[in-house]
C-alpha cells in the first residue's frame, strides 16, 4: 500500500478515535490535507484514495499544482476543493479570488474587500474563515480576538464572500490540557458570533501535532499535512 494512502487511514481513524472521545460525531469533521510543498503526483495519490479538500500556503506553487493536477488527471481535478491556508498580500488576491474555493486567513478588511469585489461573477461566493490570533503571539498572523466581532460582522455583509467561521493557529503546548485551552477560547468566540446572527458553521483548527485536543474543542476541519505527506522538505 502507498504511504500516503495508509498515512490517510491512520489519520482518519485518529479522527474517528478522538471525536468518539469527545462525544462527537466524526462526520461532523472535514479533513482538509494540507499538501503545500508536495507536488501534484501526492495530491492525485490522494485524491484516487478519496480526499477531497486540499490547503495551500503559498500562492504561485498552488497555481502551478492546480494546472499539473489539471493536465495529468482532469476528471480527478474537477472534483477537488482548493484552500487557500496562508497569509494574504493585497496584490495577490485576484488569483485566489479567482482560483480558490475557500480562505481560512482573511485578518484584515482591505483583503476581504478586495476578495469580495474580485471574485469572479460566474462562481458562487467565497468561503471564507477569519484567521484569529488567539495565543497573542507577536510573529503569529490573525486578527486579536477582541477585534474579531467587528471584523466578521464587516466580512458577512460583503456580496462576493460567504463568511463560514474561524480559524486559529495556537502557539505549541506540550499537554492536552494546554492544547485545548486556546481551542476553547475559539469555540467561545464561535459561539458568541453565531449568537450575534452569523450563520457560522466551520471552525478550522488543529493540526497533525494537537489535532485531537481540536476536536475536543468542536473543530468541524482539522488542517493535516505532515501527518498524511511526510516531513516537508523545502529545499526540494
């Protein structure tokens, strides 16, 4: 069996494990396989074994993918879900707009603006999640959480988006308990949106390495790259 193929099987059934201990549901979690600096040959392998959704940090290696995954295995691609996983530049929003069927990291309005009015008229609107800091850390992307119930409100009310939750990226703890503290401080914040009337529905956090404390925490997609495609090597 190919690794990746078996690396999907472990890591689907860590979601089964993980959500069953959290009195959850597994279907109620996406997994996103987060396949930036791996080629289209390890996308279509995983793609054959049924995964869907993929996420991309970085916007030119995406775009090249996309057309290699295109040529090499067209039925293949017309059925995949793009993810755009990384920060944003003002003069990179086009092609995402253009090429992307979701956002997790939109921290400012300039870049929603801009994602809303590019977006192409013939597809459906963006879906996209607000990237918060929750952890406070000063080199970490995302907007402070105490600045997030403006800013969503402003993304939800843009024509070319639909606003579908949260995404957080915690500073790295060692316990479960750690883990699940910041996690938690997402879902509260979740919460509370969807009771100011925000149809939210997605909350994307957790990664190979606390993926399980995630879902403990009411992850609905949980963001797995090393884990399905091996340690990343990017002098490749």
């Amino acid at each position: 069996m190919a690794v990746i193929v078996r690396n999907m099987q472990v890591v689907h059934s860590d979601i089964v494990a993980a959500a069953r201990k959290a009195g959850r549901d597994p279907a109620e979690i996406r997994l996103l396989a987060v396949s930036k600096s791996f080629g289209a040959d390890a996308v279509i392998e995983a793609a054959q074994a049924g995964q869907h959704a993929f996420g991309e940090n970085y916007l030119q290696e995406a775009l090249d993918k996309m057309t290699a995954v295109r040529a090499a295995q067209p039925t293949i691609c017309s059925t995949l879900e793009w993810h755009f996983i990384g920060p944003i530049q003002s003069n990179k929003t086009r092609p995402i707009a253009e090429h992307f069927d979701w956002v997790h990291s939109i921290e400012r309005e300039k870049i929603a603006q801009r994602l809303s009015q590019q977006r192409p008229a013939d597809l459906p609107p963006l879906n996209v999640c607000l990237q918060v800091n929750i952890s406070g850390e000063a080199s970490k992307s995302g907007v402070p959480a105490e600045q997030a119930p403006a800013l969503a409100h402003a993304i939800a009310a843009l024509p070319g988006l639909r606003l579908r939750g949260l995404m957080a990226i915690p500073e790295p703890a060692a316990t479960f308990e750690q883990q699940s503290e910041p996690f938690r401080k997402v879902r509260l914040l979740f919460e509370r949106l969807r009771a100011e009337g925000l149809a939210l529905d997605c909350l994307s956090m957790g990664m190979s390495a606390d993926m399980a404390a995630a879902i403990a925490e009411g992850a609905t997609m949980v963001r797995i790259g090393t884990a399905i495609f091996g340690e990343r090597n990017y002098d490749k």
